[in-house]
C-alpha cells in the first residue's frame, strides 16, 4: 500500500517538476539533488537537537565541563544550517564551504562521543543509557554524511542556471499574478499558464 502512495506521489511529484521547469533534464536533476539536499538539513538539525537534549538531561550534570560546549552546540548547529540554506538559494560557494567544513567538525564531535561512550573510565555514566545514545549517534553519523555528500554534489551543480531559472523567480509573486491565474516558468525562462486552472 506505501509502495503504491509513494509510487503515485512520484508521479505527482514529476508532472509538478514539468510544470515549474519544463523539459530539461538537466535543471530537473539539479533542482531534485536541491530539494535532496533542503530535505537533508531539516532531518539534520532534529537529530542534532535530539541527540543533544538527551545528553544534556539524562548523562551530563550541573558541574560537568561538557555542559556549556554541548548546550552552545545547538545554536551553533541552528546557525551553519541556516548558513547552508542561504549559501544554497545563494549558490554563494565561500559559504557552502564553510557549511561542509562544519559539517565535518560535526562528525568528529560525534566519534568522540561514541568513543567516549564506550570507554570503560565511563562505563557508569553511560551504562543504561548507551543503546540509545549509541542509536542516535547512528542516526546522525549517517544524516550528516548523507548531508556532506548532497552538500558537495549540490555544490558542483552551481553557476548551471537553477537560481536564475528556478528558485528566484519563486520567491517573487507579483501583483498582478495573484488575481489572476497561475503561472509557472518553463526551462526557457518563458512564462506559461497552467492549464489545469480551467478544469
């Protein structure tokens, strides 16, 4: 039954692509790995938030040198995922940079957590709640790899013509279109009406 949903969202998902693209291939590929990638950072920052709130209410306590740095962890984290996002509409390549770096210092942070959790010095302070922690950690090491690689690919797709064609023009509604009928921009540049408005 899922398999049949997502199988017709699929199909939805590309007549909605051809209608705010057109037909080129190209773009159409470069605006899903976009998407992928806008995706990616919403999931990303769940898991970081959640993996951080468990660490600092179940492991760490009020005299713990860890606590400030985990605690300044999840604005810092807010912070380069909101970089990335501007970075991305942007396709400002500094910035994607300086994203993916963090990015990387993310993922040390969280071996050292793993490899903190199983050292036998902390064997007591992690000893009930390593499973879960050990789940988390999973789940993010693995997002934020996900994340670096959707980051790189995004990166290599930029100057190709997605901001120009794509995503400035959806953030501009003029005046004159909202009483109107809709319209969506082909891969020409072109403006074209929908046509299902008439149905």
């Amino acid at each position: 039954m899922w398999a049949y949903i997502a199988y017709k969202l699929y199909l939805l998902f590309g007549w909605e692509m051809y209608k705010r693209i057109g037909a080129n291939l190209h773009i159409r590929e470069i605006y899903k790995e976009y998407l992928i990638l806008i995706q990616l950072l919403k999931f990303d920052y769940f898991v970081i938030t959640a993996f951080a709130f468990q660490y600092i209410f179940l492991i760490l306590k009020s005299n713990d040198a860890e606590l400030p740095i985990t605690i300044a962890f999840v604005p810092i984290s807010l912070t380069i995922l909101f970089t990335s996002y501007y970075a991305l509409k942007r396709e400002n390549i500094p910035l994607m940079w300086t994203f993916i770096v963090g990015l990387i210092v993310f993922i040390g942070y969280y071996v050292f957590k793993v490899v903190r959790m199983y050292d036998p010095l902390q064997k007591a302070k992690y000893d009930k709640l390593k499973p879960i922690l050990t789940y988390f950690a999973a789940v993010s090491l693995t997002l934020l790899l996900s994340t670096v690689f959707q980051a790189i690919t995004c990166l290599t797709n930029f100057n190709q013509g997605l901001v120009k064609q794509i995503i400035l023009i959806e953030g501009k509604t003029p005046e004159s279109l909202l009483s109107g009928p809709r319209f969506y921009i082909n891969s020409a540049g072109q403006r074209r009406m929908a046509l299902e408005e008439y149905n």
